[in-house]
C-alpha cells in the first residue's frame, strides 16, 4: 500500500491527541474530497465508459478500488445505502474494469479542480504530502475496508490527483471508522440516515433519492428513533438525539485520534490549513449548492 458541539481535547501524555485538532482535520478532509460526487466532470467520465446514470456510477467509481467485487459487498462498505440501490451497480464491471473506472475518476478530480481554479503551490503540495503522506502509510487498516481500498491504489503522476487521492484515504479511514462507531450505538443504515437529516446535514430528498429506502422504511426508521426519544412525533431532532449525534461524533473522532497522533495538533492543523484552497476554490463555484453548503 501506498500508502457538533465541541469535543473534548484528549489527555495529555504519550500518543495522545486533541480531538479538537481530530475534528478539524476530520472535517477539512471530508470537505476537500466531497467535490467528486458533485462535479460534472465525474458524470462525464462515467458516460465516457457507458454508464449515464448517477447512482451506478457512483457506485463504481467509489467502489472502483476494491476491484470488481459484487453489489453486496458494495452494500456491506458503504453502510447506509438500501439494498435496491446499490443492487443496481450490476453490470458496471461489463462496462469497463474496475481500473478504467479508477482512472476516469482520477481524470475527473484532476480536470474538477483545475476548472474551478484550486491553487496550490509546488511547495505547499510537497509540504501537504510530507505530512499526510507518513499518515497513510502508518495508519491501522484493520477493518477499514474502503480505506485500505484506496491506500492500494497507484497514486497518479499529477501531484495535485496524488494528493487528492491521499486525502481519499483518510477520508473513507474515517468514514469505515464511523461505520463501526454507527453499528456500537445500534444505529442501522437506515435509522442514521434519518437521524442524519433531521441534523440537516443532508436534504432529505437528496438522502432518499440517493439511498433509495422506500416509504415503509423510512417510517420504520423514524419510529424507532422516536422510541429512543431522538426524534419527536413529529421527526423532529430532540435534544437527546442531538446529543447522541454528537456523541456518535466524538466517539468516531476518539477512534481517529491514533491515526492523527503521530503529526500531533500543530501539524494536523497545518495539513487542515493546506488542503483548505480546494475546498474553497469549489464553494466559490457553487459546486455545493445543491447539499445546501454554497
């Protein structure tokens, strides 16, 4: 391999880590790869390779790094999506191999964030990866699946994909984290989607659309976390299901903090600071309008 209230800071003492830092960092990364389900330069590749529809060809290219394993293990990866919408990946691997869908996303970030203009220097991308690059090569992969996916991946010969796709790894590191954290809390696939939306942090439409749960599900969702005392009759967030939302939250970034620990706060936050122009390079052209983050 290649390799939200605010939380409390971690105990002093060897191997320890502010889980504010954690936090920034968590959400720096998140934001800096959230681009490639948004741009138009991803559907565009995947029509490329014979598949115009938004949903299988999500699917494949985030899928692309497992290699051509079947839906259900899709399913199993990405956690909150039902069945009936990742049952419709079949056929993506007949399209193109799950190699040609790596590279077509790879030619999708690159001419995404060249478009909308991301600048960064020679020497602040050779300083990102000197800090990101020791934490993807000495990261835990153990249970992480879509992390240790992506950490197999040949980085491209564009610095700014290579660094990108770093940025991929610790992402879905965190993500299969917050899948086990989901699962501790006995919070199933549908039933943290709902709770998820009823943070607002994801339109509810667009969660139902993407992730396909039906009406029965869905009110089967809510009823339970209406029975937990997380949502009102009315499926509104309450008070406890926002602090369980939060305490999901901390408990994913307490799980992170050995990932980050080896750079430390000072430097975790640097990294935050250095990828922060791709983010704001796709805010300034309205890429995240349509998730209400323009």
């Amino acid at each position: 391999m290649h390799q939200d209230s605010t939380p409390a800071s971690a105990d002093a003492g060897e191997g320890s880590m502010d889980l504010e830092a954690v936090r920034e960092i968590s959400q720096a990364i998140s934001a800096a790869h959230l681009f490639i389900y948004l741009a138009p330069e991803t559907a565009q590749e995947a029509a490329a390779l014979g598949v115009t529809e938004r949903g299988p060809a999500y699917l494949a290219f985030r899928s692309a790094a497992m290699g051509a394993v079947p839906w259900q293990v899709t399913l199993a990866a990405f956690y909150n999506f039902s069945p009936r919408a990742v049952r419709a990946m079949d056929g993506v691997w007949d399209a193109a191999p799950p190699a040609r869908w790596q590279d077509a996303r790879f030619r999708a970030a690159g001419r995404a964030m060249r478009r909308v203009g991301v600048r960064l220097t020679d020497g602040e991308l050779a300083e990102a990866r000197s800090l990101l690059d020791p934490v993807v090569a000495g990261a835990d992969y153990a249970g992480k699946v879509l992390a240790a996916a992506n950490a197999s991946v040949a980085l491209p010969a564009d610095p700014l994909v290579a660094l990108w796709q770093q940025i991929t790894v610790v992402r879905e590191w965190r993500g299969d984290a917050h899948s086990v954290v989901l699962a501790d809390n006995g919070l199933g696939p549908c039933d943290c989607l709902v709770l998820h939306t009823a943070m607002g942090r994801l339109p509810i439409a667009l969660a139902r659309t993407t992730r396909q749960w039906n009406d029965e599900e869905w009110a089967a969702a809510t009823q339970r976390l209406v029975a937990r005392g997380w949502l009102d009759a009315d499926g509104r967030i309450t008070a406890a299901g926002t602090a369980a939302r939060e305490r999901v939250e901390a408990q994913t970034d307490e799980h992170c903090a050995p990932l980050w620990s080896p750079l430390g706060p000072t430097s975790t936050r640097r990294l935050a600071a250095l990828i922060a122009p791709i983010t704001e390079a796709f805010t300034a052209a309205g890429t995240f309008d349509a998730i209400g983050g323009g």
